[in-house]
C-alpha cells in the first residue's frame, strides 16, 4: 500500500543530546522567543512499576520528593521556585513519574540545583512518609471516594481488561498499603528507581547550549552513579472473549458505560499505533464525528462520549499494553446495551463504508492543531521531549507528530475499525445510585 504523503508539515524544534559520566540522559532545546526556561525530570518508574503490597507506592513517593532534600529542609523546592517567579510540580503515570519547573531564564541554575539536590537524595524520615501518607489518603477521599465517578474508568477498568498485578492494579493505592509502607521501603524504592541511569533531564528555552551543557555538568556531574534497574516485561495476551463488569456509585446521579480494545504497541509499532489515535477522533472529536453524530445528536442515547488512547490519556506517554477507551455518560433511565450497540454498528460501518470526504483531513488537520497547541509552550515542549527520550530515546519525534498523524491512511482507520469488536472488549458500567 502506497504511503499517503502529510499535507501537515513537521515543526523544526531543535534538539540537543548528551549523557553524563554518571548515566543522565541529557535534552536541550533552545528557543529564544520569550525569556523563559522549562526544566522537566522524568524517572522511568511508575504505577506499573510499584510491588505488590505497595499499591500507591509510585505516587506516595512523588510527594516524598518535595519534603525536603539532601542539602534543603521541608519547603525550600517551593520557596526557591516561586521567589523567582516560577511555578513548578510533579505527577505520577503509569510509566514514569516526572517534576518540572518554569521560571525565567536567569533563574535556570538554581532550578538545576534543586533537582540535582533531590535526585541526590529526599529526606526521608518517618515524620515526611507518615504525613504524606495521609495526605494521599486525602487525595482519594476526595478523587475517589467522595466524588461522582470517582475512578471512573481509568481505576475501574484495567482490572476488567488485565490478570496482572502491574496492569490490573488501583495505582492510587489501598488504605492498608499505604499505610503500612516503611521508611527502610520508601529508600531502597529511591536507590533502585530514582537513579542517575534511570532519569532524562530536559532542559527548554531561553538558554545557551554550552552555557548550560557547563550548568548540567556542575550540579549533576557530582551526583553517584547508579545504573537503571531492569525493567520487566509487562506483556498480557489480548482477550479472546467480552468482559463485562458493573458496580453501583452512590454519588453518581446519572448511568455511565466505559469500554476498551487493546491497540498496537505504541513504542515498537508507531505506524500501526498511530491509526487507532486517529480512529479515536474520527470516532468521537467534534460534533461531526461518528459517534457524537449518531449517540448524542441524533438518538440522544447518551448526553456525551469521548475516545482517547490509554487509560490516563496520554497517546505518546505510555507503554505496551495499552489500549483505545470510550466514556459515555447517559441521561436517566438510559441504555447501556444500546450504547454498546451502537457503538459496534458504527465502528463496524466505518471498517465496511470507509470515510466521507473532507473526514479524515479535517480530523488530522484538528489532531495536528492540538498536537501544536499543547508543545507551542515551553514547558509543555520539553516534558513531551523528556518522555519521549525516556521512553523511546527519540526526544526529535516531537518534530514529527503532526507530521505522521497526516500520513495515516484512510485503509489504516478502516482495519483499525474492524478490531473493535465486542470479543476484544472490556466494559464497565456505572450503575447511578445518587440525586434523581
């Protein structure tokens, strides 16, 4: 099959590279145009990664950085970072976990410090894991517990669709985990994770090239060597038969139906990935696509419906295996059978008719809008960067995207279509128990 030349032209964002003596992947990325830098640290630990006994591990132990570190008490991360005028933060997914700042350039050194300071070590005491312990306990109170759809689906329906711990498991943590989690844990987990050869440091901006390669050499030159753990094999087969689960939400006013079909390895196979990417939009993106179309309206059977790859939505940020989602929202009384059924009609229509024309340049001219919207700003230009060296060693693929997005054929939408069957499917359904 002929590739289909993009009418979407690739960005020109330029790309440093090095690693230092001690393992540190290194990315820079100069872009003159506003006095601001972006610095983003991406650990290759994540959800997937925590042990069994240890659900929530991965996120506790992001907090845990922020409480202090080898040459700075409880507090200063925040104040050196804000006192110059920058924001910064920290969030935890299934494959990695990451930290960022954005400041303006003359304050680039002493965000380096920081994050050279705590990836030396976190001051780990019983006072900080008990305190964050329950401050993540908070969070699923209130996330979770005390909230409609808390949950819903990126909790829910792993479980459904996956047999392993790694994959199946509640990455927000038990109460009983959490709780019995010990410091003695809490620093063998920093000494095999949050090592120098399992991090990527990405640096985006107002800078220097040289002048800053000497900034990165002085702050994280010095940090001990310890090289990156193993990373085990994840793999699941895919279903042979549908799975189906429901569970009642007391808060919930109205019913919900989440499902999911396994997709293509999106680290070795791009180009098979990148036609379920588009199929999600062609599916769901705007009042014009397929599903928002029929479901919402046309039969009203549902008051919303979204598609998206991977369960915490984030197409280029995930591992092997993962999968496409749709989430819809009924009004009372609605039909989840009927949704389901809808939906395969749909999909099945699309494997079978094709597209209209004008559909699939429209949905890669939005893809490529947003893809563009989201890196236009520094920091979100160097995190996507610092994931993709982390996870693929190919920081420049940024460049590309939008570019490979516009190559996905109409063939390829239509044989991702056909996979979409309800054999492959795992679903979980919202059974609503709250306000009429």
């Amino acid at each position: 099959m002929a590739a289909r030349r993009s009418k979407i032209p690739a960005t020109n964002y330029p790309v440093e590279r090095f690693t230092l003596d001690n393992g540190l992947r290194v990315v820079l990325t100069p872009d003159s145009s506003a006095p601001v830098v972006g610095v983003a640290v991406v650990y290759d630990v994540g959800i997937r990664t925590e042990p069994e006994g240890r659900t929530g591990f991965a996120h506790l132990f992001e907090h845990l950085m922020f409480q202090g570190s080898a040459n700075l008490e409880k507090l200063a991360h925040f104040r050196h970072v804000q006192g110059s005028g920058g924001t910064f933060n920290g969030s935890t997914h299934l494959d990695y976990t990451d930290y960022f700042e954005t400041l303006p350039s003359n304050a680039l050194e002493r965000a380096l410090f920081l994050e050279a300071d705590r990836m030396r070590g976190p001051r780990l005491t019983e006072e900080n894991l008990r305190n964050q312990v329950d401050v993540v306990k908070e969070e699923i109170r209130v996330n979770v517990l005390n909230r409609p759809y808390g949950g819903f689906p990126w909790l829910r329906l792993p479980p459904i669709m996956f047999d392993t711990f790694p994959n199946a498991h509640d990455g927000y943590g038990s109460f009983d985990d959490l709780e019995s989690a010990t410091v003695d844990e809490a620093a063998d987990f920093f000494d095999r994770y949050y090592a120098c050869g399992n991090a990527v440091l990405a640096i985006g901006g107002d800078l220097d090239v040289a002048q800053t390669r000497e900034l990165v050499e002085r702050h994280f030159g010095s940090v001990s060597a310890r090289p990156a753990p193993s990373r085990p094999s994840f793999a699941e087969p895919d279903l042979t038969a549908e799975r189906r689960q429901s569970y009642p939400d007391r808060l919930a006013p109205l019913p919900a139906v989440a499902s999911a079909w396994r997709v293509p390895d999106p680290i070795t196979d791009l180009t098979g990935y990148l036609a379920y990417v588009v199929l999600a939009e062609v599916l769901t993106d705007g009042e014009a696509s397929r599903l928002v179309e029929r479901l919402v309206l046309r039969d009203r059977s549902v008051t919303s419906i979204g598609g998206y790859l991977g369960f915490m939505g984030e197409p280029f940020g995930v591992r092997d295996p993962t999968a496409l989602l749709m989430e819809a929202h009924l009004p009372p009384g609605g039909d989840v059978e009927k949704v389901l059924r809808t939906v395969d009609e749909e999909t099945a229509r699309l494997a079978t008719d094709g597209l209209v024309d004008g559909e699939l340049a429209r949905i890669q001219a939005r893809m490529a809008t947003h893809l563009l919207r989201g890196t236009d700003a520094v920091l979100g230009r160097t995190l996507q960067m610092a994931v993709l060296e982390q996870q693929r060693g190919a920081p420049e693929l940024l460049n590309d995207l939008p570019r490979l997005i516009g190559e996905v054929t109409e063939e390829q939408v239509r044989a991702a279509a056909a996979t979409l069957r309800p054999d492959r499917r795992a679903a979980v359904e919202v059974i609503p128990g709250g306000a009429k």
